[in-house]
C-alpha cells in the first residue's frame, strides 16, 4: 500500500486548494486541474513522500507530456472509481473499438475487470487529447489468485491482433507484473515486481497457478 486506504493505480480526487508546487507546475494549472475535478493517481512511494500519499498528475502532450510528482495528505482525499474498459470506448479511436470490447469479453471469461491507464484513461477521464497514432493500450488485469496461463494466452492473441501494442500488467493484490514478462518467464524464471513501496524480483510462481501450468 501506498498510504493507508490507497494503493498504487487509485485514482483520488485533491481539494480545489491543492498546492500549486510552482516549481513544478503553473500556478495556474493547477487550479485548473482541480477546479474541474480531474483526479490524481497513486505512485509509488519516494523517501521524500513522508507520510503522505504519493501521487502522480501526468500532462498532455500539448502541455510537454510531464509527470509532476507531488504527496499530499491522506485526509485531504477523497476516491475516485476508476472508468471500466467499455466506458473508455467514447475516447478512443473508432479503429480501437473491437479491441476494447475483446478486452472486455476476456475479462468476463475469466472472472476479472480490466481497466485502462495510461493515455486512454486520462484521455477519458479529462477530455484533453493524450492519445496519439502510436499510442500503446495500457491495461491493468486484477486478479483475486494466482494467473492462469488461459488469461495470459488470450492476452498475447489479442495482442497479436490489435492495431495497437498491448502494455500492461496483472495486478495480483498489491503487487503487479507486466503481462508480457510474466507470459515469456520460463520455470523458475524472477520477474520485475512493482508495489506501492518499490519494485523487487520475484519468482514468477508466485504469479502462477501451477494446477494449471
């Protein structure tokens, strides 16, 4: 967890008088970013994050695609749900439209809720443009247990298929490992683990359901 109640990938929404950090971010905004209510998202932790929550306001390409960092403190926030895949549909390409939806149905088929982040969520969730020709389709894949090599399979096909790269991880409680890495991870192969509090190698069995490998 990244603080208390919020764990990496949370979106929350900051009060209207959230600190402006001018050294990293325009006074003016920043109020904006507030003001119409666009939410945050939870990072991973930096010593210099304290007790508070870290969290990320990543910008457009028009305004030079930053990723300010800033913390604040918990009670000051308050969450937001996160847009499920289908809801993202209005914001993306046309062209992107059957591949969100074979998203949707694979998660459906294996009991999970996959969501965007990345361009497209913030591009849903702002109205600004973040999305571009070569955009990736970031996708967070939730899982209650260990991965079934079924779900990692469906995702390379679809991959293989989509008129976009497929990014992403499999979220397994706190911890999250890029699809691709975990599905190309032979046995007793370590993969890139990421938490709220860092990232650390971990054995790709720990992701695995090994009933079904």
């Amino acid at each position: 967890m990244a603080a208390e109640g919020f764990a990496r990938h949370d979106l929350v929404r900051a009060p209207v008088d959230m600190p402006s950090l001018p050294e990293k971010l325009p006074e003016d905004v920043a109020a904006a970013w507030a003001a119409a209510g666009r939410p945050l998202i939870v990072r991973r932790k930096a010593p210099s994050d304290g007790a508070e929550v870290p969290l990320g306001l990543p910008l457009p390409p028009a305004a030079g695609k930053r990723r300010i960092a800033l913390a604040l403190p918990e009670r000051s926030l308050e969450p937001v749900s996160p847009p499920q895949i289908l809801d993202c549909i209005d914001a993306a390409p046309p062209c992107w439209e059957p591949t969100l939806r074979e998203v949707a149905r694979i998660g459906t088929a294996h009991g999970i809720g996959p969501r965007p982040f990345g361009a497209l969520l913030w591009q849903r969730l702002t109205g600004l443009a973040y999305l571009h020709d070569g955009s990736d389709l970031d996708l967070l894949w939730p899982c209650a247990g260990p991965v079934s090599p079924g779900l990692l399979a469906d995702i390379a096909a679809l991959d293989a298929g989509a008129p976009m790269r497929i990014d992403g991880e499999i979220l397994l409680g706190a911890a999250g490992v890029q699809w691709r890495e975990l599905a190309q991870a032979g046995p007793g192969a370590t993969v890139l683990c990421k938490s709220g509090q860092g990232v650390e190698m971990r054995p790709s069995a720990a992701f695995r359901n090994p009933a079904a490998a």
